[in-house]
C-alpha cells in the first residue's frame, strides 16, 4: 500500500507548528497569522527579503505592513528563545526521549555589515569573512542519530558570554526534554579550562580539537604547550594539564594524537597530526577517535540547510534576525521529521532513509506553492515603452530557432 505527501500536508505541519510555539496572531484584518506564515515561506524559499516575497505575492499585505505585523509578534529575546527551542523539539520522536545519546555543540556566526541596535554587546568579533570582522552568534546543539539529526536547542550568544554557560544552557534544554549526552562533540573555540572543568564536574563525557600554543619547534629549546603534541613520530595517547592564564585554575585531560598523510593540499607532502583531547569514555584507537569525531560535522551541514532557508534582512533588531534563524532551523527540523516518521521505509534493524523523495529545497518549494497558491503570484510589471507588436501574436515561432 501506497500513500503520497502532498505541498498541503507539509504546508499545514509547518503553519501548525509555527502557530502554535511562536503564539503568532492576527495583525489586523490585512495581515492575519496564515498570510504573514505564507510570505514568510515564501521569502524563505525565494532566499529573499520580506519586501521582496510581499511584491511578487498578488494579495499580500504592504511590505510596511509584514513588517510591524512579524515586529509585533516579538517579546524580547529571552521570550523568543525559549518559544523557538520548545518549537524545534516539538517534532521528536518519543523514542528519542530519555535515553542518552551522541550530541555536538558548536556556534555559528553570521557576518553583520552595520551598527548595533542597541549595544556594542550584540556583535561577536572574530577573523575577516564576506567582508566585516563582526558578526552575530548563535550555539546550537544537534542530536547525532542516523536519521534523526534534529537540532534541539538554539541559544543567542553576546559578546563577553563564557563558553562554559553556553554549554550549560544548552545541555539544560536538552535535558528538559529527555534528552542527555552518551558523549558530547565539540568544536575546537570550546577549548578551555572552563568548558573542561564544567563537563568533567558534571560528569559529561566530551571529545574535543586541541588548539596549538606555546614555542614551536624551530624555537631554541624545542616545542612548548600543547604543539608538544604536533612533533610526536606516531600516533598514541597522553595527559595535558591546561592552565588559564592569570586566574590559576586547572584541568587536566587525555590527549590522543593521529597521524595522517596530508589530504586536499595541493604542494604538501608528508604527514598531519590530528591532536584531540577527551575525558570520560575509553577509545580503542587514535584512528576510532578520529572517526567518531567526523560524526560532529553534521552540524556543519546544519547550519548550510539552515542557510537554504533563512530569509535575508536589513533589520538591526537581534530579535528579527534571531526569528529568521529558528524558522530556517524549524524547516529543517520538519524535513527530518518527515523522513523519520513518513518517508522512511520500516524494516528489521534500522531504518532505510529515501533522501531523494524529498530533498530540503523541495519542500521550500512546496511552501512556496502553498502561498502563491493561497495568496496569487505577481507576473507581470509596468513598463515605460509599448511592447513590440512582434511579442503581442499567437504565432511567435520566427522568433526562435529551430533545430
């Protein structure tokens, strides 16, 4: 037996799910909640501006309009946050609910070209990308499950924030969802005596790149700090004590080193050292500890799927940039709820997953559908010169070439 999933079915999911966590209400009788939920996926599947997606809709709202009607749906930060979070798990699965399970955690930053909009606070600085070295930031935490790598939790992150209340807060609402890490995943910008100190007190096995400091080789009296590790002959496993400066404290970690020839270097021979460092499980190899942490890179592809969705904007309200974010991230936690629970075909064992029925940015474009078909499509334009008769015919053949 055979069933089909239609552009309906996954515009009232989607519409429902944004509804109902978001509390979005009527702005006025011009802009009610399914017209503003239609421009938004309409912006978010053309990848264009709110402006843009209400021009090219035949029966939207002004532009003015979408704009005071998605400003008052806004309550602040903090209120936002824990709306879009209760929405991005409201989609899992119950038998993903108290049992543990790999997680990663890393943050994202999105280049910002402007001026804050209320303090300095709101801007991230780090390296040069698209031009600005300021940036607005976002931690999330991912589940890595075959099949089910939903992104549970979103956190805002401000400049001067430490990486160890990042962790905290995201592994809180994780776990209020029952949800807790068999082993945790992160990136290389979470090393630090702080971030290690807080999962070894709470008893939370992490894996983790080590960053390169102290003297180099080429230095007189050799390596220094962790680049001790860059000069080992083969692979193995040691101990690290890490110290941060001026405040004295401590953790001292395991430390595992693989070795490699180099890959996707053009001009570079030899070999490289991945350097981790771990705490709390007992790996069977530096190569095992190197492919178990590959599984972290999804959350990379996260954050490229959220970017087929997220609407651009001007605005300098972190509250509307931080609304445009959890709604890409919410699409792509539909995506893989469908393949979960409707798409995916049951047998012994696991799952076997048909990617291909429905790719991400087909079901962008099944939104998009959805709301030109609710709302029409604009095509056509005014012009400042009569159109050619040619083009005014039926028979426009001898226009084109035949071959």
């Amino acid at each position: 037996m055979q069933y089909t999933l239609t552009s309906a079915h996954v515009q009232h999911l989607t519409a429902s799910l944004l509804r109902s966590y978001l509390k979005l209400k009527d702005f006025g009788r011009s802009c009610p909640a399914a017209t503003l939920l239609a421009v938004l996926f309409s912006a978010a599947a053309r990848l264009c501006s709110l402006f843009a997606a209400a021009r090219r809709l035949l029966r939207a709202p002004s532009h003015e309009t979408v704009r005071n009607a998605v400003a008052a749906q806004l309550s602040g930060i903090r209120h936002l946050q824990r709306r879009l979070n209760k929405a991005l798990t409201a989609l899992l699965p119950a038998g993903l609910r108290r049992r543990r399970h790999r997680l990663a955690i890393d943050l994202t930053l999105i280049p910002y070209h402007g001026r804050p909009d209320d303090n300095d606070n709101e801007l991230l600085r780090g390296q040069a990308k698209s031009g600005t070295t300021h940036f607005h930031g976002y931690a999330t935490a991912y589940l890595i499950r075959h099949g089910c790598r939903f992104t549970l939790a979103l956190r805002y992150v401000e400049r001067g924030e430490k990486m160890e209340a990042i962790v905290k807060d995201l592994l809180r609402r994780c776990a209020q969802v029952g949800v807790r890490p068999e082993l945790l995943l992160l990136d290389r910008g979470f090393w630090g005596v702080g971030v290690i100190r807080y999962l070894q007190a709470a008893r939370c096995p992490f894996l983790m790149p080590v960053i390169a400091r102290g003297k180099k080789a080429r230095t007189p009296g050799g390596p220094s700090g962790t680049r001790v590790f860059w000069g080992w002959r083969r692979g193995g496993f040691g101990t690290y004590t890490l110290q941060e400066t001026g405040k004295g404290r401590k953790a001292k970690v395991s430390i595992c080193v693989h070795r490699r020839p180099r890959r996707g270097r053009r001009g570079k021979r030899g070999m490289e050292h991945l350097v981790y460092a771990w705490w709390g499980f007992e790996p069977s190899s530096p190569y095992a500890v190197s492919q178990l942490y590959r599984q972290r890179f999804g959350i990379e592809t996260s954050y490229r799927q959220m970017n087929q969705g997220r609407i651009p904007t001007c605005s300098r309200d972190p509250a509307v940039r931080l609304l445009l974010v959890g709604v890409a991230l919410l699409l792509r936690n539909v995506w893989v709820y469908l393949h979960e629970e409707v798409l995916s075909e049951p047998r012994r064992g696991r799952r076997r997953y048909h990617l291909e029925r429905l790719p991400l940015l087909d079901l962008l474009l099944w939104l998009l559908h959805e709301a030109e078909r609710l709302l029409g499509v604009v095509d056509e334009t005014s012009t400042q010169r009569p159109i050619p008769e040619e083009f005014m015919t039926a028979d426009r053949q001898h226009l084109f070439c035949n071959y």
